[in-house]
C-alpha cells in the first residue's frame, strides 16, 4: 500500500513528465525563439530598475552575446547583461536553461563567488530562489526584491 507522500510524489513526476513531454512536443526553434524573447525581457526589465543608478552612474551596464547549449533545444545564441559597480566584483546576469525540472527558465546571477538563481515559473512570473533545501523558497523578482538582491551582492 502507496503512503500518502508517496502518492503525492508520484502525482509531481507525473505531472512533471506531462510538462517536459508538452514543451518537447513543440517545435525546438519556436521554443528558443520564446526563451530568448523572455531573457531580453527580463533584462529590458532589470536596465529600467537600474536606470537611475546607471545615469548617476553609480553602475555600468552592458550586454554581450552568449553561447548557449541545452539536450532539447540544441545550440543558439541569447546574451548575457553585465552590472558593474564601482569598487565591486561585476554582476553577471546568465542565462543557464529553458528546459528545468522546476520550472519553465533558469536565469543565474553571478557575483565574485555568489550565485543566485532565478526562476521563471510562469509565463513571465520570475522568482529569486532563496533556498532550495530542504523545499525550494521563492520570492517574487520585483524592484525591491531586485535591490536587495544588489545590495547583499556588492557587499
């Protein structure tokens, strides 16, 4: 006899593998299209929160072509935005994959040593990752959530 944990697990990888079929189903260009629409997106997004701080400048910003490579969706092109502060490590905003076990988009901001992921886990609904052990917590990525996020990054 199933546990009622092991019901609800097996209910999440089921529902997982409908999701991963259903992205795999569509055609892989039209799915690399959408993903690096949505990373111009949230760069555009993170250029206007620090606009402010880029005209007073307080920050650099730049973006650079990267290359990317994903089983799935094979190899394309997206970029990759570039925050420097005066007197701080850059802040790297990368773009890691499309295809996730947890969501639908895995952005990662880079800083000296640390990291942070961000997840797109509804169509242009991105989370920063606070923890993922032993569950995963999420806080919705606004401009406030976004300038705390700097403000620990540049120390």
């Amino acid at each position: 006899m199933a546990t009622k944990e092991m019901d609800a697990l097996r209910e999440k990888l089921k529902l997982q593998s409908e999701a991963q079929h259903g992205a795999l189903a569509q055609d892989p260009e039209l799915v690399r299209r959408d993903w690096v629409q949505r990373i111009d997106n949230l760069f555009s997004q993170i250029e206007t929160w620090v606009d402010e701080l880029r005209r007073d400048e307080l920050i650099d910003l730049s973006r650079e072509s990267y290359h990317l490579e994903e089983e799935f969706l094979g190899e394309y092109e997206s970029q990759v935005l570039l925050l420097v502060p005066p007197h701080s490590f850059p802040i790297e905003v990368l773009p890691c994959q499309r295809m996730t076990r947890s969501a639908v988009g895995r952005v990662d901001i880079v800083c000296g040593a640390d990291r942070v992921m961000l997840l797109r886990q509804s169509d242009d609904a991105w989370n920063i990752v606070n923890s993922l052990i032993p569950t995963l917590q999420v806080e919705p990525l606004t401009e406030a959530s976004f300038a705390n996020l700097l403000n620990r990054l540049v120390g």
